[in-house]
C-alpha cells in the first residue's frame, strides 16, 4: 500500500522516524510550516526557518513542503516584514501550497496576513491549507471562511484543516454551496 501523509510536522524527527514511515508504505508527505513552540522575533528566523524546509527537511525523495508565516506572530510587529519574503520562497521547488495560515487569536493583524497569504496562494496558483483557531474555534472558523470567500483563491483548492465537532457541519456545508456554485458556472448556457 502506497500511503500519502497531507499534514505531518517533521521537524526534529529522525531518520528512524522516517525509515518506519517508509515501512508502513508512506510515499510522499507534506510538512506545514507551523509555530515551533518559541516565538520568531525577525523576518530573518522566518528566512531559516523555510530555508530547513525547503533545504534537510526535504532530503527524503517525494517530500514536499508548504511555507506559511504563521498567524501567532502576526501580532509581533519586528515579523510583519515576513510577509514579504513568502512570495520567493513559494516560487520554490517543492513548496506545494501555503500554509498553515489562519487565526490564533483573530487580531486585526492576524487578518491582515491571512489575507495576504491567501492572494499570495492565488497569485502563485497554489492551494492553501488553513488551520482553524484553538480559542473560540467557532467564530475563527466562519471569518476563515469568509475570508477565503472573499479572496480570489478557488476555494475547492482550500483545506480546512483542524475541525471539531462544532465547526466541521459549517465547512462541509460551504464546500457543498461552493461546489454547486462551480458546476453553475461551468454550465453551458
């Protein structure tokens, strides 16, 4: 059985790690780029940061990687700057989307880089994987979708990506409206 791992954070694994995955028949995975426990304070720790993804992460054949700034340090104005950075790592080999985006507290600033991740993902013609809030989920969720809505990203090309059992009705609902709105336009007339 050949198995494909969407989502798996592999950093600080070890090659033991990756040798079992292999055992087991994973293929090909992709690595979110995500919060790593310890605030970065500078574009420049976002830079190294993808630079390891995008360089030893990757060395395992069929490994792909997904660059994002994450929203937590949204609010730290010395990492505002990342956002500009992103677009030369998405034009990268192996970078596969943009992601993990979304809220972590649902600041204004947070919105800001959601936003402009979203565009980025449009402009870059890359899917975008979205991770929902761990507080208040519920209100996170609904303006993650609507932002989506809002962006010129095809959202059939949008994962929506830690759901629980008060969110997931929501986007499998707005996937449906979405999908039939596409068939709509696709229709010959």
């Amino acid at each position: 059985m050949r198995i494909f791992e969407p989502h798996i954070h592999m950093t600080s694994r070890t090659t033991d790690d990756y040798r079992a995955m292999y055992a087991t028949g994973v293929r090909a995975v992709v690595e979110p780029a995500f919060w790593l426990g310890q605030p970065r304070t500078s574009p420049d720790t976002f830079a190294d940061y993808f630079d390891g993804l995008l360089g030893w992460e990757t060395a395992p054949p069929s490994s792909t990687s997904v660059t994002t700034a994450p929203p937590k340090e949204a609010n730290d104005p010395r990492c505002v700057p990342t956002l500009d950075l992103l677009p030369r790592y998405l034009a990268k080999d192996g970078v596969v989307g943009v992601g993990e985006i979304g809220f972590d507290s649902g600041s204004p600033e947070e919105e800001h880089a959601f936003a402009v991740q979203l565009e980025l993902a449009a402009e870059h013609g890359l899917p975008a994987l979205v991770h929902t809030p761990h507080r208040d989920k519920v209100t996170g969720t609904t303006r993650s979708l609507s932002l989506v809505d809002e962006s010129r990203v095809d959202p059939s090309h949008v994962v929506i990506d830690h759901l629980n059992e008060l969110t997931v009705r929501e986007v499998a609902n707005r996937k449906q409206l979405n999908s039939a709105r596409n068939a709509l336009r696709q229709e010959p007339r």
